[in-house]
C-alpha cells in the first residue's frame, strides 16, 4: 500500500506527505489497533461469536482494565476502559490520558501497575499504552478491521468512571 492509499483510506488528504496526523496513524496501524485493511475484505468472525452473553463477558473480561490518569498534584483525574490488544500493550480512550503526569492500570485482578504512552490518535481518541512485561495479560482481545454493520448486536464490556466490570 502506498502512502497516498494510505491516506485515502483514512480520510487523510492524499498528497503523500508526511504529516504528524499521518505519523499517529501509521504507528497506530502498525501496532494493529485500527485502520481498514487492504487485503482483507471479508467480514471476520470473533471468537466466540455464538457464545450466549454471560460466557462472551466471562471470556473476555481478563482483558478489561481500569485506566487511571494523574494530574501534576498527584491525583487521580480522568479514569475509563482499556483492554489488552497484547500481552501488554493496552488501548484506551485518548481523553482518558490526555494531560496526565501518571498513568497507572488496575486489571482484572486486582492489581495496580503503572502504564507508559506508547501512542496516540487524538483524532480518533485512540491511545496505546504499555505496561511492564512482568504485569502482561494472558488474555488479549483481537480487533476487527470491519466496523460492525447496522443492526448488529453490539456488547461493551468495560470500566465506565471507575464502575467496573459493567456490560451493556
């Protein structure tokens, strides 16, 4: 694929320079959390696609974190969803992290551990974030390269504000 496709696909305008928004996105693409695919036209089927909602939820869980920003005082300031897209790399919201001197992840155990911006797409209020290898998840979530098509049934598991493990 070529730059210009490569913007064309992502509504970036075509004229094959290297941009910071382009830059965003290629990192982003390449970490493979988002961007429509060349190669791939075919809707792809999850794992577990007919499984009833509880088992879905039970499944996939582990992989849901809190992610906590901190402000300069120290305090914890915005807080949503993440989950695991590796063993530890992390999408969030951007929003979530945007301006935080600290960025800690509570997952599904329990545990706190401090994340790093790995990073970002304001634009599409993406952000990746890793956490140490030691705190690596042995459950990752796959993303699909197709959006979902209307009517579909549609479940998001997350942390909303700190509530956690919600489903709706």
């Amino acid at each position: 694929m070529t730059i210009r496709e490569f913007q064309k696909d992502y509504g970036i305008p075509a004229d094959g320079e290297p941009t910071e928004e382009l830059y965003s996105r290629l990192k982003i693409t390449i970490a493979g959390i988002a961007g429509p695919s060349s190669r791939r036209r075919h809707k792809e089927t999850p794992k577990g696609g007919d499984l009833s909602i509880p088992k879905l939820v039970q499944q996939v869980i582990p992989a849901i974190v809190t992610v906590i920003g901190y402000g300069s005082n120290g305090k914890p300031g915005q807080m949503g969803s993440g989950f695991f897209v590796e063993r530890s790399l992390i999408v969030t919201n951007f929003h979530v992290i945007d301006g935080t001197r600290l960025i800690k992840v509570k997952t599904y155990d329990g545990a706190f551990n401090s994340a790093t911006l790995s990073c970002e797409d304001q634009s599409r209020d993406l952000a990746l974030i890793k956490v140490g290898d030691q705190y690596a998840s042995r459950r990752q979530l796959s993303i699909s390269k197709h959006p979902p098509e209307i009517g579909e049934r549609i479940i998001a598991i997350g942390n909303p504000m700190g509530l956690e493990q919600t489903v709706s």
